[in-house]
C-alpha cells in the first residue's frame, strides 16, 4: 500500500515537473524574450520536481 502512494506521488512530481517546463518554454516563446533569469528559475524548479520524483519513486522489486 505504502509503496503504491509512493509510486503515484512520484508520477505527480513527475507531471508536475514536466507542466513546469513546457509552461516556461511555452512562455518565452509566446513573449518574444528570453529572459535568462525566469529560464534559470523554471529549470532550477524543473530540476527540483524531477529530483523529488526520483527519489521518491520506489525502485523496482527483484521477483522471486
């Protein structure tokens, strides 16, 4: 039970990481600039999110 919570919360780090990336792309895009601080920002949150993902994410069992 545990490690389904664990496996679910790491699929919405997991999303969420993802949504966080292409919002910040999206937007330097849809804005015309670049900026080198919010693209700084959104990968240092997007780095965050998939790091959390990671390492909450159970690993796999060995069947036996």
């Amino acid at each position: 039970m545990n490690r389904e919570r664990r496996k679910l919360i790491g699929n919405i780090f997991g999303d969420a990481a993802k949504y966080t990336l292409t919002v910040g792309v999206i937007g330097g895009i849809l804005s015309g600039k670049l900026a080198s601080l919010p693209s700084l920002t959104v990968g240092a949150i997007f780095l965050a999110l998939a790091s959390l993902a990671y390492y909450v994410t159970p690993k796999d069992r060995e069947e036996g």
